[in-house]
C-alpha cells in the first residue's frame, strides 16, 4: 500500500464530491480499516484503506456511462463491480 499522502486524499476527495454535483449516487463503501476490509473480502492492498477508493451506487435514471466518462474527466477510474461502482484514482 503506497505511504499516506493529505493532499493526494483531498484531492480524491475533491473529485468525488464534484461527481456528487452532477449525479445522484450513494456512497456504500469509503475508508475502511484491515479488519472491515478483510471481512468484505477486499484485496490486501486495497485502496479503500488509505482512503484512496469510495464505492457507489447510482440512483435511479442516472446514466453510468456519463458517469464513468465524467469521473475520467475529473481524473477517477469508475470500476463497474456488478452491484455498485468503484471509484480509485487513474
């Protein structure tokens, strides 16, 4: 897991929150601890332990190819997990 970085954070951070102004979406997954993470069966490296990763789900009607391409935009890869979207930097 790479060191922890403030800045790198914020801007994720950032990122994320300017999706929140153009799409509906819930948050279900952001920072975890080892334990959490082991018990929903996270890599060992995940990102979500350094804050670093944030999975959502999308309300109804919004489009998930706008939202990927927009989270691109904003420099986010947008992973389609099945049941919800993860978000890491690219």
């Amino acid at each position: 897991m790479p060191p922890f970085n403030t800045a790198d954070i914020f801007t994720f951070i950032h990122a994320v929150l300017c999706l929140g102004l153009r799409f509906d979406f819930s948050v279900t997954s952001w920072l975890r601890s080892k334990e959490r993470n082991k018990a929903v069966g996270g890599s060992r490296d995940s990102n979500h332990m350094t804050a670093m990763a944030v999975d959502v789900v999308l309300d109804g009607g919004e489009d998930t190819i706008s939202f990927k391409l927009t989270a691109n935009k904003l420099g986010l890869k947008a992973l389609d997990e099945g049941d919800h979207l993860h978000l890491q930097p690219l």
